[in-house]
C-alpha cells in the first residue's frame, strides 16, 4: 500500500489523459474544466488503495477511479445550479464561466462518460462495477433530495440527517472502495466490508466537512466559513444545538434559521456561539469520533494484514484530523 500522495499523482496523471480536447468544445470543455478545478481526490485515492490493499494492481484500477471522480464532479455541476451557486474550489462554476444550459448538458455527458470507463474491464467485472454504481449514484439523487426537502422543513430529526449525509456522500466513499476490491477480485465478503467501512469513514468526513464549515480556519478550509449558516442548512450543528438550547436559545436559534439577513457576519457569529455554549459543537466532534471508531471496528473483519489494517487507520485518523 502506497503513501496518499503517491495515489493522487497516479490518480492526476491518468486523469490527464482523459481530459483532453474534443469536440465539441462547448460540451467538453466544461467537462475538462470541472475535473481539473482540483480537490482533495478523495475518492479516486479510496479506490487506488483499495485494489492494492486486496493485492490487486492499482493501475488496473485506474478506470474505475476515474468513473468515481467523474460522477462525483457531474453531481457537483449539478447541485451548483441547483444552489445557484457562483464558485466551486475558488473558480466559476461551469453554469456562470458558461450557462446554466450548458451545465446541465455537460453534466449529463459526465454521467455517461463515467458509466463508458466500466468498458474497460471484463464482462464480470464490468457487470459488477456497474450493478454497484448504478444502486450508488441513485442513492446519492436521493440524498440531494432530502437536502433539497430539509431546506423548507423546521422538523428534521437527527437519524433524518444522518441518512441523508450517508446517502448524499458516504456511499460515494464506501462504492469507491469497494470497486477497488472488485477490481483486484477480492471475496464477496471483503468487498462488503470495505463498503462498510468506507460508508461509516464517510459519515464521519461529512460531520467533519459540517463542524469545518462552521469553525474551519478560513485560510485553510478552502470554502467560506459559516457557508451553511448563511444559506440556513439543518446541519448536525444545528439539530444538537435546537436538541440541547432552552426553549429561548432554541427561538433565537430558528429565528435566524427562518429570515435572510443582510448582516452575515453577526448571524454566523451568533449561530457559532449558540453552537459552543449549548454543547453542540463538543456532540459534533463525538460523532464524528463514534463514527472513526466504528468504520476502524469494520476492519477487524477484513482478511488482510494487521499492517494493512493500521495504514487504513492512519489514513482515517489523516481524513480526521484535516483542516481543510
């Protein structure tokens, strides 16, 4: 098992062959433009490691990473016109460098095109692959619209939200690790294990992903922080603090939740104490470690090494404990 970096170089350089010019240019290049915008290639790496932790060849692995990424950046396409929102990673969304038209066609071409890398592969694997992928990418449709429904609802529950943020990102996580182990032909078994523990590592990313949005250091984050306040998301944050408030903290808590304001600075600060004193910030980050903590007792079920076992940990603890 290589190092994070060694995947993600792997992972770029294969992905430059891909993105190269076609025609036409008005349907591609904001396929090439959206791939290249960066990111951490979290899941690509997942497959990359996968296959090579079930003693496969990572390289033969390569187009399935390639399929992940690819539905990942088209469903981020998409939920950027969905949100209208006007940058991703720093740069333009496709819908504003081009228009909202040519974002959804070009989305559209990214579904298939990563459905079309599955042909690389043998009949077998090829069925596999694409049965998993399939059963994934409608979950994760159906995760967006229950983020799309909490928006307008002023009772969402807590399991609400977390099935919601396991099918809106953390099946993407736990498909991406699993098409690893179908590639290097690892037991049905194996293969099941590794999805469980790349779903429950995702649960945990997302509540990081929440708690940084909220108090991530802006230098480092990479987005704006109090992003989620501003467009007023029922996050975990905000369920255990509407959980945990007096019934006053909790009014001025939906208040805030309820109206547009056009001082967002005081809002997300007020919002971010709320957080603090009503102890939900302290429950997000135990979540977020109950999660760890249960995807690391998945891997007691895999048939690898115990050294195997410890690099997927450090790698989980790495995810944990970032900054951005």
């Amino acid at each position: 098992m290589q190092s994070t970096p060694y995947y993600q170089e792997a992972f770029v350089n294969y992905l430059n062959t891909f993105t190269e010019k076609r025609e036409p240019l008005n349907l591609y290049d904001p396929v090439n433009y959206i791939l290249q915008l960066g990111g951490k290639r979290l899941r690509p790496v997942l497959t990359l490691m996968s296959a090579d932790i079930f003693n496969g060849n990572y390289k033969q692995a390569l187009p399935a990473a390639l399929s992940i990424e690819v539905f990942h950046n088209f469903s981020l396409v998409h939920d950027d016109i969905m949100d209208a929102a006007p940058l991703r990673r720093g740069k333009e969304t496709v819908h504003i460098k081009w228009d909202t038209n040519t974002g959804i066609l070009s989305g559209d071409a990214m579904l298939i095109l990563a459905y079309q890398l599955f042909e690389k592969y043998q009949p077998k694997t090829f069925q596999d692959l694409a049965k998993l992928f399939s059963k994934t990418a409608l979950e994760v449709c159906e995760g967006q619209q229950y983020d799309v429904d909490f928006e307008t609802r002023n009772n969402v529950t807590i399991p609400e939200y977390l099935k919601m943020i396991e099918y809106k990102t953390a099946v993407l996580v736990g498909a991406a690790m699993k098409m690893g182990a179908i590639v290097a032909n690892a037991s049905t078994e194996d293969q099941n294990n590794i999805y469980e523990f790349g779903r429950l590592l995702g649960i945990a990313f997302q509540l990081q992903d929440d708690y940084l949005d909220a108090f991530g250091d802006p230098k480092t984050f990479g987005k704006q922080v109090g992003g989620d306040i501003i467009e007023n998301k029922k996050t975990y944050l905000y369920l255990k603090a509407l959980e945990f408030s007096n019934n006053e903290n909790a009014s001025i808590l939906k208040d805030l939740f309820n109206t547009e304001l056009e001082n967002n600075t005081s809002k997300i600060e007020t919002v971010k104490k709320l957080f603090i004193e009503s102890g939900s910030a302290e429950a997000t980050k135990e979540a977020i470690k109950e999660f760890t903590n249960k995807a690391y007792s998945v891997l007691e079920n895999l048939s690898i090494s115990e050294d195997k076992k410890e690099q997927l940990r450090d790698f989980g603890n790495a995810l944990m404990t970032r900054t951005v």
